[in-house]
C-alpha cells in the first residue's frame, strides 16, 4: 500500500468518481496506487497484477491526469503533507544527505536514510516522491 488514510483523505477531493459511459465506479486509490507501483517498478503497463484495475484503465488515468495537470496536483500535494504533517521537506533532506541516492547501472536506484527514519510513512512517501520524480 502506498497512501496512508490520511494522505488519502487529502487527495480524494482532487480525483472526481471513475466511472464510464454505463460501467461500474472505479476506486480511483486502488487505480493511483496501481500507477504508483507501475511508475516506481519500472515495469511494464500489462505487467500490473491481475486483482488490480486493468493495466488500460490505469494507463488511461494516468495520461487523463498528467494531460489536465492533475498528475503535478497530486505530486504537489504528496509533498506539501510530507512538509507539513510529517515535518521533512524533501529537497531539504536530499540537499542535507538526510537521505541518499544511488543508482547502479542497470539504473536500479538504492536510499540511504537515517534508521528512525526506518518503517514511517513519512520515509514511504519521500522515497516514493524521489521514485516518481526520477521516473519522469
């Protein structure tokens, strides 16, 4: 899982319900958590798990959102909770070596980070800022 509760509760104002010309509601977290783990995995679309929304849907989410800019609203938004509620400004962290970043040269990347830092969401959620922003 990559959203806290509350992290979700501050992005689902933004996602309006997913629905499509008469099919079912989709669950706009389960479909922004399944491009987290496609974005941060580096694998392909079709490779999403099976019990996720279908690797079409997700796709068709994600370039709807970064075509609107709804895509930077959430990186944004992501960011301005890590500052505000967890007390770490990202770019702060990674300007200070609070947290480091190496890359080996099958361009998988590798964190260093402080051990109270370890299990926290506020570690999850910059890790997976830094991974979404080097995938871009």
């Amino acid at each position: 899982m990559f959203l806290t509760d509350p992290q979700w509760l501050l992005l689902q104002p933004l996602l309006t319900p997913s629905t499509s010309r008469g099919r079912p509601f989709l669950d706009n977290r389960l479909i922004l958590e399944n491009i987290f783990l496609k974005l941060t995995s580096r694998q392909p679309w079709y490779d999403l798990p099976s019990t996720s929304p279908s690797w079409q849907t997700c796709y068709q989410h994600y370039h709807r959102w970064q075509h609107t800019g709804l895509w930077k609203s959430i990186l944004h938004t992501l960011m301005l909770d890590l500052r505000d509620r967890g007390g770490h400004e990202l770019q702060h962290a990674l300007a200070n070596h609070e947290i480091t970043i190496k890359r080996d040269p099958s361009g998988q990347l590798s964190f260093g980070y402080p051990p109270h830092l370890k299990d926290t969401w506020q570690l999850s959620t910059a890790l997976l800022l830094i991974q979404l922003f080097s995938a871009l």
